[in-house]
C-alpha cells in the first residue's frame, strides 16, 4: 500500500506555538533569497555540455556518498548499485535502493531526497520499492526535457554562485568552456592541492612530476614547487576562484626556517618519508597556503578530522569517497599556534575552519574564532549538516564566537538536486534558533530578521569575497 509523500510548512520549526509562529515569519522573509553555494563538489562538467542527466540513478544514486554508505552497512553490495560496475542496470539499483529507502529514516537524506521527490519532480507517494518503477520512470523522462538539463535546474532554484573544486592538476577545461558558452549562470572552482602537497596522497610522486610539466617549474626543488603553487593559484583565480580548501588529517601546522622546509621537502621526496614526516609536511604546507593567501586574496577553508578510506578493501576496489571516511578527534589550539603566532592577527587573511570533532565547537573554535581576526567557522559540516547538528553548532559557539565570525551555509555537496533541498533545510533550523532568542527576549524581533538574511544570504557572500 502507497503512502503519501507531503513537505509540511512548518517543517524543522520549533514545537511551541508562539515560537513557531516567529520562525515563519523569519523564514518566509528569507526562503526566496539566492542561494550561495561557495563549496561543493559537484561536476563541472555538468554545466560546460549542459547535457541531460540520463536517468534517476545517474542523478540521485551514483553521486550520493550518503547513500553508499547507508546501504552498504546493511549488506547492500556496491556494485549492485552501479559503483564501479558500468554494467549495472540502472533500474534495478533503483529498485534496490527503492526497497531500502525505509533505513533512511531520521536521516538528513530522507529530508533532502524526500524534498526533491516532491518539489523537483511532483510526486505525491513516498518512495518504496513498490513505488520504485514510477519513481524512475517519472524522474527519467522529466530529465529528458529541457526543463531538468543542469544550466536550467540551476536558474529554476536560484543559484547565484556556485564553486566546484578541483586539483592543482586539472587544466579547469570545463570552467573555461563554461565561461566561453555565454550563459550567465555563475560557476567557479576552488584550488584543493591535496594530491600535491599530502605525500601520503597515492600517487604523490606521479602527481609532482604533473605539477612540475603543467607550470614548467622544477617541483624536484622547494623554490621551484612553491612557484609551481603560485601560479596555479594565479591561474585558478583568473578561472574565477576565490578560495583555497585543504582537506588534512588533522589541522596541524608548522613554521619552519626556509632552511628547515627545504630539507622536509627533500625528505618527502626522497623516497625515504616517514608518517611524522608527511605530517609535518602537510603542516609546513599549511602555513604556507596561509601566506599565499595573504598575498592573492583567495580564502583559506581547512577542513581537517577525517580518516579518510577507512575500509582498505572497499578503498582498494572503488576508491576515495564512498562513505568509508570516519571523523577523527581534532585538536585545533594548539595545532593552529604555529600558523596563528604568524598570521593570526592579519585581518586580511580571511580562514575558514571546519570539524567533524563536535567536542572542538565550544572548547576551542569558537574562543579560537572569537579573538583572532583571520579565523572564521565553517558550518556544520558533513556528518553534522544535519538539523540536530546545526543547531548544536548554533548552540555551542554563538556565545562565544557570535553570528558575525560564522559564515552562514555551504552544502558542500557532489547531489546537485540536494543543494536546494540543503538549504531550506538550513535557512528553517537557522530561523528556529533566531525565534527561540526572540521568544527569550535575547533578541529583538528585527535583528532576528537580519541575522536571519545573514545567515542564509550575507554572510557567506562577504566571506568567500563573492
């Protein structure tokens, strides 16, 4: 038996009648903004060759690492799935995915795919596997219109800006072909040189020798591999970059003597590197991201705690993102002093900061972010882009850091149809926690309203410098 699919208006606001209503209002004010989306990873591609999307697997399924991990925990095989199996028959991992949908319950999946199923494509009965040919068969033929190519899905929802982000290694083709193809639509890359300065990133020594034949730097030498970052940021930037992101283990940092850096990048390059070493290289590297910065202006995200590829074997088989990465403890007072004793007072420096470690927002984020000028938070990120996660970052670092050292919401998402669906989710928890301020009188009613804009709109276009 079908049961209905239907989005209540009052969604994520608060239980309490008076507080609910505030929240309406705040949200209605709000819920039509533009959205910003200043980091993500979805496919520019998509947008260069304004291409249909083939089938509702290909949209929904295949990119969603959310969605691996979920099923895969219950013994779902990925390959089923079309990961890693191009023979896969599309329909039938619906239908896999279609009788499974049920685990997502209480999950931010269920919210934001529930929100597409009904707000993107008009359906009216949940999602289960005796819905699953009428789910495919309406999303399918709904993606061979015009109306659901990318460039148009983007204007439909809004989308100001929207940043991809790529390898010091990628020539940015596609941006470019975006650029050149005279549609206005807004999107920009951000320069993520994991594969280059991770020496434990596979393929490291590969990728230096890349590095090396795209600048025309020698990146054997320290002098000639910082030149190499600087002109890739320089060419990034004129693709229309205006951030750096930095995805590290942990966020330690270092400030080594030029003498000391050139000796560790002998090291790390010698064949010889420790795991202390690659450690204290990736360190020294963020530093000196940190001082690039300082001089091309681009914004600096550190988005560290991640054990990466935690399943050697599903790794070895289907490789990165597949929902085998883990939030790790992460240390960030006393790791960041180094970078922090040089930059930390320069107000032009703009750094953006990042935890799966919630146990870090109210112990040192946001008394770290409430005092130097260079630091901001990040939104709740990843595992915690939830509603309960966002409002244990609201609740845990406003009293110390404020709103205006936070930079509203990124959905750094590969989903496309879930950047939408994220942001609602995000613009209807944020004026849930502004309303309960006013129902307290901790806030008036117009500075809720602001803060409201803020946080869905303003802040993160000052922060990003879009």
């Amino acid at each position: 038996m079908t049961k209905p699919l239907y989005l209540h208006p009052d969604r994520l606001f608060p239980a309490d009648p008076a507080v609910r209503a505030v929240a309406r209002d705040l949200y209605a004010a709000v819920a039509g903004l533009p959205i910003l989306s200043p980091h993500g990873h979805t496919d520019p591609a998509w947008f260069a060759r304004n291409e249909p999307f083939g089938n509702a697997t290909e949209l929904l399924l295949v990119p969603d690492h959310y969605l691996f991990r979920m099923l895969y925990s219950q013994g779902v095989a990925m390959e089923d799935l079309g990961v890693g199996n191009p023979d896969a028959d599309p329909r039938e991992a619906w239908r896999i995915f279609a009788r499974n949908f049920f685990l997502f319950r209480g999950t931010p999946s269920r919210m934001w795919l529930d929100w597409v199923f009904a707000e993107a494509f008009g359906l009216d009965v949940q999602l289960s596997g005796g819905t699953a040919d009428l789910y495919y068969d309406t999303i399918t033929e709904a993606l061979k219109t015009d109306a659901f190519r990318p460039r148009a899905l983007f204007n439909r929802y809004g989308i100001e800006v929207l940043a991809t982000t790529e390898s010091p290694l990628d020539d940015l083709a596609h941006h470019r072909q975006i650029r050149d193809s005279g549609w206005e639509g807004r999107v920009i890359t951000a320069y993520r040189p994991d594969p280059v300065v991770d020496p434990e990133f596979e393929g490291f020594a590969g990728n230096l020798a890349r590095f090396s034949d795209l600048t025309g730097e020698d990146c054997s030498s320290w002098k000639g591999y910082l030149a190499a970052h600087r002109q890739r940021r320089a060419f990034f930037k004129a693709a229309g970059a205006t951030s750096t992101d930095h995805g590290h283990p942990t966020a330690v940092t270092a400030d080594l003597s030029p003498t000391e850096a050139e000796a560790l990048f002998a090291c790390v390059t010698g064949g010889d590197c420790t795991a202390a070493d690659a450690e204290l290289f990736r360190a020294q590297m963020l530093t000196e991201m940190a001082a690039m910065s300082l001089d091309d202006g681009l914004v600096m995200q550190i988005h560290p705690g991640s054990f990466r590829n935690h399943n050697a074997q599903v790794f070895k088989q289907f490789g990165r993102d597949k929902g085998a990465d883990i939030p790790m403890r992460t240390d960030y007072v006393h790791a960041l002093k180094p970078l922090l004793d040089r930059f930390g007072n320069e107000a032009r420096l703009s750094i953006i900061l990042f935890t799966l470690d919630e146990s870090a927002y109210a112990r040192e984020l946001a008394p770290l972010a409430g005092h130097y000028p260079c630091l901001k938070l990040g939104p709740a990120w990843w595992f915690h882009d939830s509603p309960e996660g966002m409002r244990r970052f609201r609740h845990m670092v406003t009293e110390t850091a404020g709103f205006y050292n936070t930079v509203g919401f990124n959905d750094d998402t590969r989903a496309f149809l879930s950047i939408p669906a994220r942001h609602d989710v995000a613009r209807r928890v944020d004026c849930g926690f502004l309303a309960g301020l006013v129902a307290e009188h901790r806030l008036e009613d117009w500075e809720a309203a602001e803060l409201a804009r803020g946080l869905a709109y303003d802040f993160a276009k000052a922060a990003y410098r879009l």
